[in-house]
C-alpha cells in the first residue's frame, strides 16, 4: 500500500496477516488492515484511529516515522470497537498536547476500555455538524450511529473531499497482497459485521446525497478513489437489503451421509441447466456461514436443503437461519428440500424459522427425500428448481 493518499495524507495504517479469525468468528484467509491516517493542516495535525493492540508497537513505528518529531494535535476517534481503538490511552501519554476528539459516546466508553484513564482537558467531544479547522482545510463530522457501533462517527475533509468511513466501505483482507477485487470480501465483511443496520447505513449515505467525495478512506481495505460508483450502487443494494442478482440462486445445504448434499447438487444442476442465472453452491458444513451470508444476500432466490436431525433440522442449516434472520435478510424467495429415514421434519422446522422473517416467501412444495436421492424424486425436484426460479 502507498502511504500517500494524498501530499497531504499519510497513510499509517498495519497489516495483520496472520490473524486467523476477526472479531473471534470470520475467518480471513489473508488478514485484515486496520486503518489509520494522519492529516496534515497548515496549523493543526489530525490522527485518525489507532490499531488493534495486536499491531499497536508497528503502528507506534510508523507514526513516529510519519510526524518526524512533531505532535499530533488531535487524536479522531471515529469509532471505539478495540480493533482501533486499542492504542488510545498510550497515545494520550505520548502526546500531552494533543486531544481526542469523538462522539460523546464515544468519550463515555473511554474509561470503560482503560480504567483510570486521565481525559481532564483532553477531549473534544463532536456531534453531527460538528467542525474543526486545521488550518485551510475543515474537518465536518457526521454521526454513524450503528454502523457499526452507536457512537460512530465520520469526517468528511473539504480540501482535499475525502471521507473518512469508519468500517463502512471495509474489506476483509491485508493491504500487501495488492490491488485485489473489493466486492466479495467488502460483501462478506458488510453483510455479516454491519448487515443488521440496514437503515443506518441508508441514513448515513443520505447525508452524503449531493456531496462531491473524491476519495473514501475506510478503516479496513483499501483507501477507495476515482470512480466511486460501483461501491455507492452495492452499498445501497446491501443496506436496503436488495438483492444484486434478484435471479441468482443460492443452494446451501446440510448433509450428513451425502444423501441431501447429492439431492441438492441435483436442484442446482437442473437450475444451471436453464442457463438464464447464476447459482452459487454452499455447503453449510465445510464452508464458513459468513460465505453463506453473503450470499444470501446476493441472490435473490435461495434453495434450503437440510437432512432431519434431533427431530429438527441439522444444526448447520439452523445456524444459517439464525444468523440471516439475525443479519434482518428480507424479501428472498425460498423452496425447501429435506431428508429423512424415519420422520423428516426438517422442512416444517426451516419454513416456521424462514416465517419469522420478514417477506421470505416460500416457494412450491417442499421437497421430501428418503435417505438417498432416487429416481422417483426427480420430478419433484425439477418442480422445486422452477418454483424457485418463476
Ligand atoms: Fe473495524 Fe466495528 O470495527
């Protein structure tokens, strides 16, 4: 990653590649950045977040490396989740002159982070509006409220029209491996982390209706600039919950013995057979649930397949559920396929879960396999796969 953003931003940012899983639950194969930048006023010298303590002392390294002997006058604090915030108090200490400016809520949650932490005289707290000068250029802040946490906040910089996003316009993955495709890991790291806040994202991308941003500097993944179209269109499909394939398919399944795995396999054959759309196959026992997630929120259509278990439905077909419910995932056409040996049910238990969500329709007659996938069932597959793609 060039540190340069712009002559007047530095990029101070650390890669974490051996991380293995963010936030203790999303695997990322090859890490996660957390970003940090320094801006550069004719009078006044703003750092924008720190780093995850795992990454604090190369972070010191490279600031120190930045400012050559100067100090920060304002530490900007846009949002107070450890992975950048970790460097806080330490940062205080290093900088008597300098201060924090956050959110109010932001400040409360201070002292939560680092007891007996001194703030006397050192913060400033920011509201929606909110300004500071650094000398021929303005910082204004916006609240952010759940995006992802309550006491968000960005910046929009009038000099040089950068935001900084806070987590919104994250991406899974480290900087070093170079220039690598946003959407899939931004798509994964949106839905799964800030999905939830549908309607804060929305609300945060309305205040920026009619203001020219040249330049998005996001707290994960790469600084985003030139034509930000693409991630505008994909943020207001993903925060209003609109599919970005509205005909696409998702086939995720939970097999035991191979039985549902072959039946399933089987539906997504028939549907990419049509030629008309795009199928993605999930297997829900071998491949992460935040890849699942994803998905789901891609595809407009899905088909659920899970063998019977417990006398419910396998459990990881129950966690997706849970978790695209939990996500606030709405409006997707779903068809149903179990299995059973002695008394499925799994169906009954998938389509009482998918009701408790809002506008998931149901599609067709669930499908019944015994044990195995037989000849016999393909008719009744065939009619799944075109219910879910009418
Ligand atoms: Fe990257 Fe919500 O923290």
């Amino acid at each position: 990653m060039n540190d340069k953003v712009t002559d007047t931003i530095r990029y101070v940012g650390v890669d974490d590649t051996d991380l293995r899983l963010f936030e203790n639950q999303y695997p990322v194969e090859k890490g996660i950045s957390y970003n940090s930048y320094i801006v550069e006023g004719s009078d006044s010298i703003a750092l924008f977040d720190t780093v995850d303590n795992r990454r604090l002392d190369q972070w010191n390294e490279l600031v120190d490396g930045a400012l050559s002997g100067r100090q920060p006058d304002y530490l900007i604090v846009l949002h107070m989740e450890p992975d950048h915030s970790a460097g806080i108090a330490r940062t205080l200490k290093k900088y008597p002159q300098m201060k924090v400016v956050a959110s109010q809520m932001a400040l409360k949650m201070l002292p939560q982070f680092f007891e007996g932490i001194d703030l006397e005289g050192r913060t400033v707290a920011v509201k929606e509006g909110s300004q500071i000068d650094l000398g021929g250029r303005t910082l204004t802040f916006h609240t952010a409220s759940m995006v992802h946490w309550p006491e968000v906040i960005v910046a929009y910089d009038d000099k040089e029209r950068v935001l900084f996003s806070a987590d919104a316009f994250g991406r899974f993955g480290s900087l070093c491996y170079g220039e690598e495709s946003w959407a899939d890991e931004a798509r994964r790291y949106y839905t799964n982390i800030v999905g939830k806040y549908g309607p804060q994202v929305r609300n945060l991308l309305a205040k920026f209706d009619g203001v020219k941003v040249d330049i998005i500097a996001p707290l994960h993944g790469p600084v985003l600039r030139g034509d930000l179209s693409e991630y505008l269109r994909l943020y207001r499909l993903w925060s209003g919950y609109e599919p970005e394939l509205p005909d696409g398919v998702l086939v995720a399944y939970a097999s035991v013995y191979g039985g549902t795995q072959e039946a399933a396999l089987a539906v997504a054959d028939i549907i990419r057979q049509r030629g008309d759309r795009e199928v993605a196959v999930i297997d829900l026992c071998r491949q992460d649930v935040s890849e699942a997630v994803a998905q789901a929120f891609r595809m407009g259509r899905m088909v659920l397949a899970s063998v019977t278990y417990d006398a419910s439905v396998f459990p990881a077909m129950q966690a997706f559920i849970h978790h695209i419910a939990s996500k606030g995932l709405c409006r997707r056409k779903v068809a149903l396929l179990e299995n059973g040996t002695w008394a499925p049910i799994a169906a009954k238990v998938m389509a009482t879960m998918l009701g408790e969500m809002k506008q998931m329709e149901i599609v067709g007659q669930p499908v019944t396999i015994r044990s195995r996938m037989h000849s016999t069932d393909m008719p009744a597959l065939k009619a799944l796969a075109d219910a879910v793609c009418a």
